[in-house]
C-alpha cells in the first residue's frame, strides 16, 4: 500500500503547474468482517477498499475532491489527473481564502504498528465457542489500516496499524442486553474468554425484573464505556479553540471564569498508544502528548493552523475539526472490587446512549441509561433499572461531585464502519460520582 500511495503521490506532483500546491490524503483497509445473530455467523467476507483526497491551492484559494482506488496503478493516475484537471477549473471561481493554510515541509515520517490477529480461516472456530448458550448479536472486524499524507513540497506521512474488535451485546428472552466490546492489536484467546465469561455473567442480572427508578439525585458509579461516551462530547463545542473563541464551547466558563474542575480529574491527548497517526490531514504532526485537563485545571485547548492564522496564536497541529483525536483520562486510586462496595446505595451505570447538549456554554449534557445499568443496594447490585435519562453539568460530575477515579484505564475502540473502519479510541476508567442527576 505504501508504495503504491508513493507511486500515485509521485507522477501526480509531476503534473503540477507554477503557482499550484497540491496535498494528498490516502485511507486504506485490509478488514475481515463476521456479522453474528442468536452467536451464529450470518455474513462474513473481506473488504479491501482504498481512497485518495486531493486538495489543490492555487492563489490563495483552495477546493478538494477524493475517489476510490481501483488497485490498477495506471488507471489510478489517470484518475487523480482527471480530478485534478477538475479542481484546476473550480478553484479559480472561488473566492480568496483569508485564513489559508499553505502545506510546508517539515520533514517525513513513518509509524508502523504491528499486531498479532487471528487468521482469516482461523477466526470463526476462535470465536464461536465462548458464544454458545447465548444470543449475541455483533460485528467482528480484524485487520490492517493505512493512512498516509502528501505534499507538493516533498513531505511525507505514512502510518498503519493493525487492530481487532468484537463489538457485541448479549440479549435477554425479553429483549434487554449487556453491551461490550473485546478489542486490541494482539488477539489473546484466554482473554477473550474470560472476556465473554464476563459479559455472561452480567447477563444473568439483566434476567431480573427491571425496577423503576424517580427521577432525582442519586449515588453513581459510571463504568469506563460510559464515561467514554461523556468525553465524546468534548469533541464537539468542547475543548477546540475555535469553539472558545466564537463563545460557543462548554470549557469557555474554564477559560473566561476561571472555573475548575476536580482535581481528580485530567484528560490528554495521547498518541503514544499508537492506535492513530499524529498528522492531521494538513500533514502536521502534533505532539506525542498534550494536557488538556490537568488536575482539574484547563491546560491547553486543540488549535490547528486556520484557527491560529484567524486569531494570531500558536497552533499544536489539531485536526481540521479540533476534536480530541486520541483521548486519555487518567487513572485514580479506586480498586474496581470495592466499586460496589463504595457506591452503597446509588446506581452502577455500565453504558450511556444518545448523548446531546443540553447547555452547551452550562456544560450541561442528557442522554439515556442503557444496557448493563443496575440499582445497587448495600454494595450489592440488586436489579437492572428501566432506562432513564440524565441530565446534568460535567462541572457538577467532573467537579465537586466527583467522588473517585478508578484505578483502571480501559481502552474503548471507535467501532464504527461508515465510509470505513474507525481508527482509535478512547483510554478512561470508571468514575465514583457522590450524585448524579436523573430527569425522567
């Protein structure tokens, strides 16, 4: 793939005219997918599919187009000189760009994770075993992706990794479920199993009358997957300067008004797992590691170059959106066999759903309970509680109310396959929280 992507990018530079600046994007998968319904394989085949993005500047003004790769080195130059003839005839009807940003050359680079993955024959005679007695219903996916990065000027950025996941839920005769996913980049088949053995047994819960829970202040502990959900939402309105700037963000009362949040709480950006690449699609290279959040304290926000260029200050290479691109909130002291225990009365909420703002600027988020989320009683899980929705300030969760952090960073995998398969995730533990506020 790497050569191939040195090809193309080489014969399409040699295409350039004077004044022209020409940046590609390359995404690529080698994926094995195995759909499973009541834990039998209902589809299963491979995906090998690859695209390439051309973005042209040309007198301050910029246009872009992508295509699929046919695999046919030829015709794929012949393509990318078709789409650039294209953006040579748009580009000049644009209007200047005030806040462009120009490519440059930085140096290259090149990031190669290896991984240890089921065979393709292998996989299904893995899998199947540890699913017998129940009904789940999932997604495998297995293999290798690419990315890669380009410019006119000579710089070049390859990275690829390969990984695995099992995102799954176990269902119930009445249709209620526990929702996990078993991911990584070195298939262990122990682990897997203990994995599921898990999953089965927080099934058994879910088999007992749901309890109604009012709406209210309660006791909480969020398990890891659901605390994954909450910092999604720093992606978006959150932690980019953009959003800062423009009074639209939910940190902005961090910034403007010097509120904090608890000292147990601190997020980077951590690229160190190797589970994404560092360049954006710019081809800048951020830094291995970026605090955001430090002991409660906002530390740094996620600038990319336009941002920069439009209010005069420095730019840490952030993505064309200013989301967190490789999220890591740190670890507490809180031993996972005495979460039970320390919560005492309250709820255990294993997953989150559906997840919006509510007051952006307050903080304020809503969602719902879902899946694997159990009244506890006496350090006791008692019952799953009938879903229910939350509604409440990470100022108040991430703030005084947050109570402990456990001690135990969980790796939650971006499982999803629209366009492509995802890169990533997001590393958090669980969080003990001494209230959390239920609507309805």
């Amino acid at each position: 793939m790497e050569n191939k992507f040195n090809n193309i990018s080489d014969k399409v530079f040699a295409l350039l005219n004077e004044g022209e600046y020409l940046t590609l994007s390359f995404s690529s998968e080698n994926t094995q997918f195995i759909r499973f319904s009541q834990s039998k394989i209902r589809q299963t085949g491979l995906v090998d599919d690859a695209s390439l993005e051309l973005e042209l500047i040309y007198n301050n003004r910029t246009c872009g187009e992508s295509f699929t790769l046919s695999g046919d080195i030829d015709a794929d130059i012949n393509s990318a000189q078709s789409v650039l003839e294209t953006l040579r005839v748009e580009v000049v009807q644009l209007p200047e760009d005030p806040y462009i940003v120009m490519p440059e050359n930085n140096g290259s680079s090149r990031d190669i994770h290896s991984g240890k993955l089921l065979s393709v024959e292998g996989a299904a005679k893995a899998l199947t075993p540890a699913m017998e007695g129940v009904d789940l219903a999932g997604i495998f996916a297995s293999g290798k992706i690419y990315r890669g990065n380009a410019n006119s000027l000579g710089q070049k950025h390859w990275f690829s990794t390969e990984t695995f996941s099992l995102d799954y839920s176990l269902i119930t005769a009445d249709e209620k479920m526990v929702k996990a996913t078993f991911a990584g980049s070195k298939w262990n088949q122990s682990e897997y199993e203990s994995f599921m053995t898990a999953s089965i047994k927080r099934l058994e819960f879910m088999k007992r009358d749901a309890i109604k829970v009012e709406p209210g202040e309660y006791r909480t502990y969020i398990a890891s997957p659901g605390v994954r959900d909450i910092l999604d939402m720093f992606s978006w309105n959150g932690l980019s300067e953009a959003s800062i700037q423009q009074g639209q963000s939910s940190f902005g009362k961090m910034r403007n008004e010097n509120s904090k949040l608890s000292p147990c709480f601190s997020l980077l950006e951590d690229f160190r797992s190797g589970s994404v690449p560092r360049f954006n699609d710019n081809g800048e290279v951020a830094p291995d590691v970026l605090n955001l959040v430090n002991g409660g304290l906002l530390e740094n926000t996620l600038i990319n170059s336009r941002t920069a260029k439009e209010y005069d200050i420095v730019s840490n290479n952030a993505g064309g959106g200013e989301g967190v691109r490789a999220p890591y909130m740190s670890a507490g002291e809180l031993s996972e066999a005495e979460v039970l225990k320390k919560i005492g009365t309250g709820l255990y909420l294993g997953n989150l759903h559906y997840l919006n703002w509510s007051d952006c600027i307050g903080g304020r988020i809503t969602g719902m309970t879902r899946y694997a989320c159990f009244w506890v009683e006496n350090g006791e899980i008692v019952a799953p509680i009938e879903n229910m929705r939350f509604d409440d300030s990470f100022y108040n969760f991430f703030g005084e109310n947050l109570e402990a952090v456990s001690n135990k960073v969980e790796f939650n995998p971006e499982v999803g396959t629209y366009e492509s398969r995802s890169l990533g995730g997001t590393h958090c533990p669980g969080v003990l929280l001494s209230s959390f506020s239920l609507t309805l």
